[in-house]
C-alpha cells in the first residue's frame, strides 16, 4: 500500500522536476548552447582578430579549451595562435615558437593593431583603404610591339618614285656602222612622228618606229659629212647641218632635199627649231636664224661665242634660245634679240648638253664636258643658278622625262652610263646609273611619246632604254611593229 | 568637336560618368602610347576635340570595359581614391610604370548648380584634352618598355566598399627606384582628378 501510493506519488512530483530547467534562470550551459555562443565569438573574433583572440585566451579557461580544438582554432586564424598552443620541442634543436621569440611575437601580436596604425600613418596609407587589383590577366598582346620601330621611322624619301624599278637592259639595239665619235656633233634625233633620224658619216638614215623601215634619206659629197641632224617641230622636215657650212632641209614625205641655206663659214654641228626659224651652231662660233620660208633666209645672228657651238636649244615657248659653247659658256638669248641675255661662265668645260625644262619653262638644264662633270640649272628669267650637281663624268646630254620630275643625262668616261636623276623641291637625287655603251655615250634622242630614250655611242650601236616609263614591263605602242630588234640601220 | 549635350548642372552621376569615361580613353591612351598592344589594333576616334586611339581588339576591349564599369560603381558610390595602372614586364614580372590618378572627391552630397554650365563644359574638356595629350607626350621622356609587358589596374577603393569577386587584394605595386612625373590635372564640379606617372629610373 505504502509502496502503492509511493508509486501513485512518483508521477506526482515527477512533472514539475521536469519542467524544471525551463525555469531555472541558470541553467547549465547545453553543449549546443555552448557551440553556438562560441560561434559568436568566432565571428566577433574575425572581425577584429588580434584583440578578440587574444581575450579568449585569456579570459575563460573553457574558451581557451575550445580554441585548442581543430575545428576552432581555424577560426582564431592567427598562425601564432597554433604555434601558442602546439608544444613539440627537441631537446637538442630549441623550438623557436616556444624560445623567447614566441615572447616576442605574442606581444608583437598584442600590439599589432596599434602598430598597424602607426606604420600605416608614417607611410601615409589610410587603413580604411584596401588597394584592389582587377585579377584576370590583360590579354596578350598579338604580336610584340617595338616602339622603337614605330616612332623611328626612316623619313619619307624625298621622291616617292624612288622605288620604282628602272629597265637597266635596252628594250632594242640596232646597229649604226660608222657613226662619227665627236663630241662636237648631234647625229641622232627622233621626229614627233615616231621617226628616227640618225647620221653615220656621209649619209642620213630615217628608222621608222612604227614599222621598222629604213630608208636613207641625204647623202652629201665625198667631200664632207653629216655634223648635225634636227627634225622640225612637226617632224615633217629634217634639217641636216654639213660638215662644209651648209644647211639642207629635206621633206621626210618625199625624201627630197628642199633647199640649201648657205652662210657659216665652218661646219654646223647643232641646229634647233622653233616653228618656221631653224637656228644653227657653227664652228666658228656664230649662230644664225634661218626662216626657212623666205629666200633670203638669214634673219639673225648671234656671235657670242668664241668656240663652236655644240648645245643649241629653243624653249618650248619660242621666246628664248639656249646655246652652249666650247669657250664653256653658256648662253641666254631673247628671241629678238642678238645679244645674250645672260652669259654665264659656271662650267669648267665645252657645253653640250642644253635642256629646258618642259614643266617648268623657267629651268634650264646644262652639262659640261670631261674638265667640268657638273650639270647647272638655271632659271632662264633670273639667269640665276637654282642647282648643281657632281655627274662624275662628262655630261654629253640631257633630257627631261616630260611625265616624271625627272632628269637623264648621259656620260662618257669612266662607266658611258645614263642616270636618271629625280628633280624636286628639296634637291636632286640619283634614282639610277644604267651602264649604256661601251663607249661613250655621244648621241640621245627621246621618243614622242616621252618614254623611250635612244642613245648611240661609238661603239656603233643604236639603243632604246625604257627610262621613262614608271611600268617597266614591255608594252606595245612605240614599236608596235618595229621590226625585228636586231637590226642594221643601213 | 564632338558636340557634348549641355547638362543644366553636372550631377554626382553625371560626374562619375564623365570620370570614368575618361579613365577608359586614359588607360586605351596609355595601352597604345606605352606600346602594349600593337599600334594596328587602334582606330581613331575624335573624343575631348582631340583625335584618340582606342583599341579595337574585342578581347581587349572588353577586358577594359569590365574594370571600367566596376569603377564607374565605385566613382559613383564616392568609394574610389586613386586608380592605378601598372606596367609590368611579361617575363621577369618587374613592374616598370606606374601611372596614377588621384579620384578627389569636392563635394559628395550636394550638389550645387553652376552659374554656366556650357562654359563649364568647355572647361572640363580643355583640361582633359590637356591632361590627354600630355599623356601622349609622356613617350618623348618615358623609357623605351623591353621585352613583352602587360599592364594591371589597381583601385585605391573604401574598405567598406562591395568587392566583385575578381577584384583581390593588392599591395600597391610601387615603382623600386622610380623617377616621378606629375601631370596636370581636371576637376569637375565634384571631382577632382591629378595624374602622376612612376617609372622606372635606372641610370
């Protein structure tokens, strides 16, 4: 009975005991209780790690505990820390963790965060500054980059044809047995109507460009010789200077002689054209106009020069001549005129070389012989020298390219090559030496078309260089059916 | 001249964005200035009426304009103090320049309506140009870069600020023995923006 109601009691006093510890106000701490307070503290410990690490080591032993274990520990995530607690030591090796630098890094630790601070302030850093860095890498570059190359440009060639390639082999040879080596002399011209006019010795010769026929066209007496040919501006007449004085003009149409003209005392080596007035350089030194339409046909004569005139040329415009000498003067007349406009006495050596200009009417070009190498240009108006340059060797003609701004000349001694020189604002420069003959070059002569230059030397042959043509391949057009390209003149 | 919309009052906004639309032809200036990438992957634009490179290479281009954006949130937030782009060497990893602009903030709450607002414009403009083209001239005094180099951006940002996750701490990458320059500098009504380059100077 007793152990009944003691049994009927249990229950009795049993429901409050459990009810108990929700009231207690100090309950023992439950393990979970305790992992998710010291959770707190590991958070508040990542927030300010030194001094809150350094609190729960110190402050409650049952903190300290837990710090100890792994999963913790991390949480407290200063290396010091671990070293703090982990106790492996040698007795031959002393620990550095547990030696008197342990001390030190512990009160380094203790201090950090004012130490931070202070460092941070002497460097002049802000600690509430976090430097960040945008991590992915920049993407390679495609190719390495040299500034050097980029900035250092060579500078812009003067004349932007300096790469254009030049023909160095002639385009035909023909042959001109006979021709007469004498610098004095100009046995070769070519018509505006594609005609070829070339003199070997007694007789004159006319190469059609276009078909390729030959046909002799003067022949003069045993006694004398070819010294000049020219053809009129409409290459309808050929005017042949003699080797005895005369002057003989010839139709090319039907290859007769259309007059004489009588009046230098000594051979005339060089003759130009202006329209209807032919002027010849003589020997003697003396140049006339000839109006080749009216009988008595001397209407001008020039005597500045002393020597033989060898270079003789007309501006395009008529309205003034050009003559160089053998007295190595070079002269300017007025069309009207029979005294020199300038005189100009720069070359060292005969004159055979006169060019104007044929885009700038101003400028002339000259060259002189073996004593002087140099070609001078000239502005006719001023009668001042706008340039000079050193050719290296005797100058025996000048042409300019009508298309390019460009200047050939060719040479005698050493190489009886031809150069083509640019002629720009900034100056002259050579673009090329085409080695030519094996003699010196004596004869030149430009195509109507501008592109084809003729040279004959005394080593007989008769050439065609493809000079002025900026496309160097072969075309037709000059010599569309010229014939074979070995052939004899006559 | 690229004709720029006349705004009645320069915003914190606005600002911000004219900040970082210069950071993004700044660091393009320096990237083909500095040869980094090769001066065929740049095309010109008119920008500040001046004639600027910028890159055309997708990859490129898109990596500037990711850290760009990112700035542009910052710049706008007020969080930035100092951009930093450096140059570094490929091979040896050396860094070799240091170009940095100083973000200084005038006023970060209110802003106050300007007297002239188109003459302010202008201003602004001329002083970018300036600071521009002064960077282009930096390659007449700046060492020739060898060997390969790539180039990193550094932002001098608020701790508090919220970090995108390729954004990782740095420490500031300063120039060892450098020679300093200090360039001109803009302001716009809330920023103020100075530039200095650090670069390496071994005698």
């Amino acid at each position: 009975m007793d152990v009944s109601s003691n049994l009927s009691y249990i229950p009795k006093f049993s429901t409050p005991t459990k009810k108990r510890p929700l009231v207690y106000p100090n309950s023992p701490i439950t393990p979970l209780h305790q992992q998710a307070l010291l959770g707190k503290a590991s958070r508040s410990a990542k927030k300010s790690p030194t001094k809150a690490s350094s609190n729960f080591v110190r402050g409650s032993p049952k903190l300290d505990v837990v710090s100890s274990d792994w999963s913790l520990s991390t949480s407290v995530s200063s290396p010091r820390a671990k070293h703090h607690c982990s106790n492996h030591s040698d007795r031959f090796i002393p620990s550095r963790q547990n030696s008197a630098n342990a001390f030190v890094s512990n009160q380094k630790h203790e201090l950090s965060a004012e130490y931070n601070e202070s460092v941070a302030e002497a460097c002049g850093l802000d600690l509430n500054t976090r430097i960040l860095a945008f991590k992915p890498d920049a993407p390679e570059s495609k190719k390495p980059v040299d500034l050097r190359a980029q900035y250092n440009r060579p500078q812009k060639p003067v004349v932007s044809q300096t790469k254009r390639k030049f023909a160095t082999t002639p385009e035909r040879v023909l042959d001109a047995p006979g021709i007469v080596d004498d610098y004095y002399l100009n046995l070769l011209d070519w018509s505006s109507l594609n005609a070829v006019a070339i003199a070997l010795e007694r007789n004159v010769y006319v190469w059609n460009a276009d078909s390729g026929d030959v046909g002799g066209i003067a022949e003069t007496d045993e006694s004398t010789y070819v010294a000049g040919v020219k053809w009129s501006q409409d290459g309808t007449f050929l005017s042949v200077g003699l080797g005895n004085g005369l002057v003989e003009i010839y139709d090319v149409e039907s290859q007769k002689k259309l007059r004489t003209m009588a009046g230098h005392q000594s051979r005339v080596g060089v003759l130009a054209w202006d329209r209807h007035i032919l002027s010849s350089g003589s020997r003697s030194g003396a140049i006339h106009h000839h109006d080749v339409r009216i009988a008595q046909h001397k209407v001008g004569e020039l005597l500045g020069h002393e020597s033989e005139v060898c270079g003789l040329a007309w501006r395009s415009d008529g309205l003034q001549l050009a003559s160089g000498g053998n007295d190595n003067l070079v002269q300017i007349w007025d069309a009207r005129s029979s005294i020199p406009k300038f005189t100009k006495t720069n070359h060292t050596a005969a004159v055979k070389a006169v060019a104007w200009c044929p885009w700038q009417s101003n400028l002339l070009a000259t060259g002189g012989g073996t004593m002087d190498k140099k070609i001078h240009f000239w502005n006719a108006a001023t009668g001042s020298r706008v340039n000079t340059v050193d050719a290296g060797s005797q100058v025996t003609s000048l042409t300019w390219s009508p298309q390019l701004k460009e200047i050939i000349s060719t040479h005698g001694f050493p190489d009886n090559n031809l150069s083509v020189w640019s002629y720009g604002t900034t100056g002259i420069t050579k673009q090329v030496d085409i080695p030519a003959h094996d003699s010196r070059v004596l004869y030149s002569a430009l195509s109507p078309d501008g592109r084809i230059l003729s040279t004959a030397a005394s080593d007989e042959n008769l050439k065609f260089w493809r000079v002025n043509d900026s496309e160097t391949k072969k075309r037709t057009g000059i010599f569309s059916k010229a014939g074979p390209a070995n052939m004899t003149i006559r | 001249m690229a004709a720029v919309p006349i705004r009645s009052n320069l915003s914190l906004r606005g600002s911000s964005r004219l900040i970082s639309e210069f950071f993004e032809y700044a660091v393009n200036s320096i990237l083909f200035q500095r040869g980094i990438y090769p001066p065929e992957d740049f095309k010109v634009v008119r920008k500040y009426g001046i004639s600027m490179l910028v890159t055309v290479d997708e990859e490129v281009k898109t990596y500037i304009r990711k850290i760009i954006s990112q700035l542009h949130r910052w710049t706008c937030g007020g969080k930035i103090q100092k951009v930093a782009l450096v140059i570094t060497n490929k091979d040896s990893g050396e860094d070799l320049e240091r170009w940095q602009f100083n973000v200084e903030i005038l006023q970060k709450d209110s802003p106050t309506s300007i007297e002239n607002p188109a003459q302010d414009e202008t201003r602004i403009q001329k002083e970018v140009q300036a600071l521009i083209r002064q960077i282009t001239a930096t390659v007449t005094f700046l060492p020739q870069l060898e060997g390969r180099c790539t180039f990193n951006v550094l932002v001098y940002a608020d701790r508090d600020s919220e970090v995108p996750t390729d954004w990782v701490d740095s420490d500031p990458r300063l120039i060892k023995n450098a020679e300093q320059v200090q360039l001109r500098s803009f302001s716009t009504n809330m920023h103020k923006i100075d530039c200095q380059v650090a670069y390496r100077f071994d005698p």
